[in-house]
C-alpha cells in the first residue's frame, strides 16, 4: 500500500453548478455530482493521464459489467484498455471515499470479480490517501511494488512487494531501522511517528501478533480467560473510517460477568494507533483508539514507555462526551486508573523484548481492558440520558 495523498491535495478538480455542484467528466463527457467518492474518481483520471501516461481514449469510466457478459451485474469505476478500440482490458480500477480501507476483502473481492468478466491483467484499489495495486494470475493475486506507469504495465514490467516473515523477531531485530520501514510500509506503523515510539509501538505489536500462544497461567495476568489467537478484523470509528486489520483476540468478561469477545491491534498511517475492540451479542466496535504519538511518553534514557489517556469519547454522529465526565466515571469505578487527571494505561520497560510473563506488559493490557469495559458503561449511560 502506498500513500498518495500529497499528490492528490495537489491535483485540482473544477467545480460547476448544474443541479448542483458538479465535476465535468472528461472521459463520458457530463457533469457528475461532487461526493466524496466522485472527487477520488476524477482524480484518479487525471492521475492515470499525468502521471501513469495513461491515453484518456483507453479509458473508460462506470464501465457496465452487462455489456460484457449480459447476465453479469455492476459497474466497474475505472477500466484501463491496451486498445483504442476498447477490447482488450488491461487494468480495472475501484475508487472509494477516502474513509474506506481499500485493503479490506470486500473491496478487493469487488474489484476482482470485475477483473474476471473483464479477463483483464490488473486491478487497482484507490481512496485519495492509499493505493493498492495487485497483478492476477491463475486464480491468485500478488500486490505490486509502487505504481507502475501505463508503459510498464502494458509490458509486464512490474515488481512485487516481498512480504514480511510470519515470525516472531528478536529485540536486536526489532531495533533495526530497515524492519521498522518495513512495517511503516505496510500500515504497521505511522509515517509520523517518533522513531522512539516506533520501537515500543513494533516491539508490542511483535508480542501482540507473532508471539505463540500465551500460557495459560499469564491469562489470568492481564484479566483473560482464553488467549481467541490472531484474527483479521474489522470496524469503524466515529469519522467513519473502516479498518480491516490483524488483531489478537481474547475472551474476556465484563464488569456484569458477561463474555465479550475483546481485541489489540495496531495500524499506522499518518501516526501510530492502538486499537482496542470489544465485541458481545450486541455490538462490535473499537471502544478505544489510542493515538500512540500523543499518549505514549518515551524516556529515551530509561526506555521507560508510560501511556495515558485523557478520557476523549466520541459518539460518531451523536457527538463528544466531556473528556471530566468519562475521568470521573473510572475514578469511581476504578480509582487506581486516574493519575494527575488522566487515565494511567501503565508503564513498560522497552529496554528488551516484551513478552507476556513481563508484569508491567500484564498490567499494562490488563488496564487497557478495564478502561475498555469503563467506556463502554460510559457510552451505554450517556446514550439512555
């Protein structure tokens, strides 16, 4: 996945009005409404002529998968043609809002099932901030490495992205700047974030995603009854963002003895985030999202990591909650989380690999857990007021 998003703010779309605000469509030739979804579309048509050197008559836009096949269903976004004649189709393109995570499978399953009718060569996943690109082949589809130009991909010359080990690293592997790119570039950790942070933030997500599976006797630890193992996830948050993520689960109950299903992951794209989810027979959701560039403070001489919240709690369209009425709810449920006013998540000695015996790692989940279930109980009281 590469990031675009400085080359999109930098290309200028001309708004109109006819019945509205409206983009003019070189490609068909009409206007079109202005929605978020539209404005990476038109983008990504001026993108593909710019910078890809892609000729606009080998482009066709909302391509109906019925002229196709008449039987099929669907419009693709964006097909690129190795021909004028539009008969041989190269590359099939889906463009979504910037909110939806274009690595997710029900976009690629979208864009892979127009890539078969159309028996083109490549598909291409785009939302104005990232892009995907994959080559198909015998049923499989391989991501490729950067954008290749329209010159490139008509000649087959693309290399592919080589992926990561599925392995658990050491801590001297862990401190090596080329692993921590690694991860930068494949969502793991954000573009922004501190190279300190980014070293506690990769030595987690080593323990969280490729440890083996915890032992039973440190469950009870971080407040667990059953290590659920490593599974891809998905949620939204409150701006309407999607994310399809790795996360490890666990079986957990909440403060009325009720099981819940309850999640740790970390992405990165602009910073570095903490994912925390909870899910039970009515909802699923990430109750907290912990911007690690914000609340994780790194002692460069101790490698001490001490992690706190403010109690921000949004509604999604309901609104925001006053980050004193969430301080005050933990502090009479659970007072030994608030310090100086803030929710203390724990402190972590990043000065070796983390494992899960380590009781300040224990303690550190374990908290993160409990303030989870507090915000939900939190959510739940505000939404019946």
């Amino acid at each position: 996945m590469i990031n675009i998003k400085k080359i999109f703010e930098d290309i200028k779309l001309q708004k109109y009005k006819s019945g509205g605000r409206a983009y003019a469509d070189p490609v068909r030739n009409i206007f079109v409404q202005c929605t978020p979804e539209e404005e990476v579309r038109q983008k990504t048509i001026l993108f593909l002529q710019r910078d890809l050197g892609v000729p606009i008559e080998r482009i066709s836009v909302e391509e109906s998968m019925a002229h196709v096949k008449r039987e099929k269903r669907g419009r693709a976004d964006i097909v690129v043609y190795r021909d004028d004649k539009k008969k041989d189709a190269l590359l099939v393109i889906e463009c979504k809002a910037p909110e939806v995570d274009v690595s997710c499978y029900i976009v690629r399953e979208q864009a892979e099932g127009y890539l078969k009718i159309l028996d083109a060569d490549y598909y291409m996943l785009i939302n104005g901030h990232q892009i995907i690109m994959y080559k198909y082949n015998s049923g499989l589809a391989v991501e490729i490495e950067g954008i290749p130009s329209y010159r490139e991909l008509l000649n087959d010359k693309v290399e592919y992205v080589q992926a990561l080990p599925i392995k658990s690293y050491s801590y001297h592997d862990i401190l090596s700047k080329n692993l921590q790119r690694a991860f930068q570039k494949e969502n793991y950790l954000g573009d922004s974030t501190h190279p300190d942070i980014k070293l506690f933030a990769l030595n987690f997500l080593n323990l969280i995603l490729l440890k083996n599976a915890i032992n039973p006797d440190y469950l009870i630890g971080i407040g667990v009854s059953e290590d659920f193992g490593v599974k891809r996830t998905r949620f939204g948050n409150s701006a309407g963002y999607n994310y399809q993520e790795l996360t490890r689960l666990f079986i957990a109950k909440d403060n009325k003895n009720k099981d819940l299903i309850w999640g740790l992951s970390i992405i990165g794209y602009y910073n570095t985030q903490l994912n925390v989810s909870i899910t039970n027979k009515k909802k699923r959701h990430h109750s907290l999202q912990l911007d690690l560039d914000k609340f994780c403070e790194y002692n460069p001489v101790t490698n001490m990591v001490t992690l706190v919240h403010n109690g921000a709690l949004s509604f999604g369209r309901g609104g925001s909650m006053k980050r004193q009425v969430v301080i005050d709810y933990v502090k009479d449920k659970a007072p030994d989380l608030i310090r100086e006013n803030k929710v203390y998540l724990g402190c972590i000695d990043n000065s070796r690999l983390l494992e899960w015996e380590h009781s300040d790692v224990q303690n550190f989940i374990k908290n993160v857990l409990r303030y989870g279930i507090l915000r939900d109980e939190v959510r739940v009281k505000y939404k019946r007021k």
